[in-house]
C-alpha cells in the first residue's frame, strides 16, 4: 500500500494562488475558508524588497494529534497514510483545531462540521494527481508515495532525513544540494509531517517570526493575532506577513465559563466529602445543600460543553463511538461519573442513610479529583498551543477548584445562616485562602520567573504581562485574587465578608482562566 506524501519547491512557486482556487473548486470550499492556501511573507524596504511565497496545506502526520484528541474517532487514518474525516460522525467540538500545530482544520459553514485537506484522496483513488498539483504552472508541488524509493518525493524525504542526521546519505537532487535547504513545518512537535519544503525562508515557514499588521477580509478590517510579533517602527526592513487567511480561534469564553462551573461542582463536592470525613460533620451544607450546589454547577457545565458543539445534537457519539485516547471522552465519563456519585450522596443525606455516605466519601473524592484534573490534560492535547502544555495546568486547575469549591460552600453558609458549623465555616476559610495562595504561586512561577521553552510560548506569555490581556491578568488574576486573600484573613469569623472573600476568589479564578484560554490561542500557528 501507498504512504503518500508532498513535497512543494518554493524557489518555483510565483504565488498565484491556482491551488487554491483548485482546491476550492474541487471540493466546493465555501468562501471565507480554505483547506490550502498561499501565504505571503515580504522583508526589505523600498525599491528593495522580497516576497516569499508559502503553501499552507495538511502535513498528513504519521503521529496525527488530531486523530488523538478527537472524541468521535471521526478523524483516521487511511491505509494510504492520508489522515482523512468522516463529517457524519463529527460534532464540531473544535478539539482537532486546538491541536493541529499547522492550522490546517476548519469549521465548515454549510455543514458546521470539521473539514480539512486530504491530499484530493477522492482523485488519487482514481489515479489523479491532487487538483492542486494539476493546476500548478510551474510545477513546484510534487506528490508521489514516500515508500517508493524510486519516486522524487521520497527522494526528496529521505534528504531532509539525512541533513537532520537520520538514515544513509540520500542520492544527490538535481538542484538540492545546499544544507537546510529541504525542511519540514515544527518537526520539534513530532508529529512526522509529510509535506517538505524546499528553499523555505525562515520567515515564512516559522509563523513566529515575520510581524502581523491588521488583516483585510470581505471589506472588514480583523485584529491581527493578538500574541504574534509586533512591527518594530525602527526596523522597518524586518519580515512581515503581506498575506495570509484569518486564523480562528477554536475555544472562546464560553471554555472559562466551563472551567469555572465545572471547578464550582467539583470543589464543592471534593470539599464536601473531605469535611464530612475528616470533622465527622453531618450538617446540611455538607450533606444536601452543598452537593446539591455541585450538581447544579456540574449541570451548568454539561449545558455549556454541549451548547458549545457545532453539531449538539450529536454529543452522544462521544458515548457510543469513543476514542480512548482522548481526553474528551476520559472527562465525559468523569462527569457522568461525579454527577451519579453525587445524586446519590444527596439521597442518603436527604433520608439520613449515614452508612451510605461513608461508603460514597472515597469515591466521592476520586470522582471529584479526576473530574478536575483532566481538563489539564484535555489542554495540554492542544499540541498547537505551547502556553498549556505540561502538567502543571492539572494542578494548577485542581487548586483552583478547591478554592471555587470552597468559594460556593462560604457563600452558600452566609446566604442560608444555620445550615454549617462555625468550625467548618472557618477551615472553609483557611482551606480558601491556602488554595489561592497555591494559585497565586503558579501563576507567578509559569508567567513571571520560569523561562519560556519556545518562541510560541514566549509570545503568550509576553501577551499576558504585557500584551493585550495584561489589564485583566494583573487587575484580575493577580490583584483581585490577593484582595480576596486579605480579606478572608481579616474577617475568618464574619460570614458576609467570607462570602465577599469567596466572590473575589470566584473573580480573580475566572480571570485567569480567560486569560489562559485566549492567550494560549492569540499566537499564530501559519
């Protein structure tokens, strides 16, 4: 069987952009999104300038994250090697989006469905060449299978193998012989990208390099990337993109609602339980009113998660068609999971079956633990965007969801007077100002002393100091959190200026997650 590949030589391309008309044309690509297109990258000034073309299209990785992170398996890969997509099964999560590291999914308008480049496999079924290969007229795409040593792609693959030191020396290439000349797209992400550049600037093919004026489209004016490089008035000669397509941003507000319900209802339960166990309390706000207050949030979250899907109506298949290895699917169990252990911890509270809430309070616990912590790696499956890989992001998310949890049980006490102790209110308390505290540490050790480990990391982090999400992170994130640290210290003991503590803590939380969300996505990708 065929393992197909690309390979574009850019000293030929004069961007006319035939292959994305092709392409369009091929595969009926309604307008104001492209499964390929040609990006353009200008450096000097005038009368001397460059232009560097670039064609953006799916790399068709050997170890795709899309296929991983996709909850329905509707993202696979062909025995061809061409990493394909079956829209019928897709429920536009926009997961695959967030961990393409090349930009290359989209939400397709008319289906609201996922849709991407496949190498035109309906052509190369028939023995066609790619629509796009076809139309180039300097013929600098080139397609053919990679496991033919005979073919020129294949040739071509196994020279960028040798310059990075891996395999025998290639046969030589008529016209590839400088070093670094043939490269691929972020190779340090492995996912083995099969579509190789020959003669690519550096600009062009790191997208974290050239700056980004404002974006024309259809006669609107769009931001920029709020995390890409900034034009520099003093170098003006400096690589800049002169073209290229919107990027879109997959997850929005509506994933830090979803981070702060979900971190509501299952602080809330966590705390619940540990209370229940550890003071041996029986009072109302830890038996019914509290895990009540977690199931209510936990609906909220399943509400927003499904809200937010292209295609709601198909939220099941995640449950019937799963794929193990995403996360997405790991944490919709979970909720099920958190939200069976606490309807069942409200209906032994509710008749008094003590015994019964013994037995739930481990389970009660891991339920909540893993139901918190997944989401970290939910994100950290984004490969794209380098601000949420590692695990700090499970503990930091866990911490604050024991200071939301606590956040909940503090107000609930205050608004319903009598239904808590006052032992439990103050370590409620002290259990609030600990887990901020915690929170406060990640957030000052990953965006002001750890060093950045790439550029595209780098350029999030400065968008959050200092770029455009620098107001709320400092005013919100940091400042109204310590505000609410201060005062839940001040006042341990009065109940309504708990519950203020608590609401500045739900806040200072809410802020970062926003930030977190938008900022990890404001760099660009192509």
């Amino acid at each position: 069987m065929a393992n197909y590949g690309f390979a574009i030589d850019l000293r030929k391309c004069i961007g006319c952009h035939a292959c994305t008309i092709a392409c369009k044309a091929e595969h009926q690509i309604p307008i104001g999104v492209n499964r390929c297109w040609v990006k353009t990258v200008e450096k000097g000034t005038f009368p001397n300038t460059r232009r560097f073309f670039f064609p953006v299209l799916c790399n068709q990785c050997d170890d795709a994250p899309c296929i991983t992170i996709c909850p329905t398996r509707a993202l696979f890969k062909r025995r061809d090697g061409i990493v394909d997509l079956h829209s019928d099964v897709c429920i536009g999560c926009r997961a695959c989006m967030v961990a393409c590291p090349y930009d290359q999914l989209f939400i397709d308008p008319n289906t609201h469905t996922a849709e991407k480049c496949n190498f035109c496999a309906n052509r190369v079924e028939n023995e066609l060449l790619p629509s796009c290969v076809s139309v180039c007229p300097t013929e600098c795409r080139i397609f053919g299978d990679l496991d033919d040593p005979t073919s020129e792609v294949a040739r071509i693959a196994k020279a960028e193998a040798t310059e990075r030191g891996e395999g025998a020396p290639a046969k030589s290439l008529r016209g590839v012989g400088a070093p670094g000349l043939i490269k691929v797209r972020k190779p340090e992400k492995g996912t083995q990208p099969k579509v190789f550049y020959i003669g690519a600037e550096e600009s062009a093919i790191q997208p974290e390099i050239a700056a980004r004026p404002f974006i024309y489209k259809e006669g609107q004016v769009l931001l920029r990337p709020l995390g890409s490089p900034e034009p520099d008035p003093d170098r003006p000669d400096e690589a800049r993109v002169d073209y290229d397509t919107p990027h879109a941003k997959p997850w929005g507000v509506d994933m830090a609602i979803y981070l702060l319900t979900k971190g509501i209802a299952t602080g809330t339960m966590l705390l619940c339980a540990l209370v229940a166990y550890f003071f041996n309390d029986r009072s109302a706000l830890t038996m019914t009113v509290g895990p009540f207050v977690s199931l209510a949030f936990l609906l909220i979250t399943t509400s927003v998660l499904v809200a937010d899907l292209e295609r709601p109506e198909r939220f099941y298949y995640m449950l019937i068609r799963p794929n193990w290895r995403s996360w997405m699917v790991w944490g919709t169990w979970f909720l099920i999971a958190h939200g069976a252990i606490t309807t069942l911890w409200i209906a032994a509270g509710w008749f008094g079956a003590t015994g019964v809430i013994a037995w739930l309070v481990w389970p009660a616990v891991i339920a909540s633990l893993l139901t918190t912590c997944y989401t970290g790696f939910l994100f950290a499956q984004g490969l794209a965007r380098d601000l949420w890989q590692g695990p700090q992001s499970a503990f930091d998310l866990l911490a604050q969801a024991v200071a939301e949890g606590a956040a909940a049980l503090l107000i609930t006490a205050a608004l319903v007077p009598g239904i808590g102790s006052a032992r439990v209110t103050s370590a409620l308390a002290v259990i609030l100002i600990g887990a901020m505290v915690l929170h406060l540490s990640f957030l000052v050790f990953e965006n002001l002393l750890a060093p950045s480990p790439t550029r595209h990391h780098e350029l999030a982090v400065s968008a959050i100091r200092r770029g455009p999400f620098a107001r709320l992170f400092w005013g919100g994130a940091i400042v109204i959190s310590i505000v609410s640290i201060a005062v839940g210290a001040v006042a341990t003991t009065v109940p309504f200026a708990l519950a203020l503590a608590a609401v500045l803590a739900l806040a200072g939380s809410f802020a970062w997650e926003y930030v977190w969300v938008e900022a990890g996505q404001s760099v660009p990708l192509s």
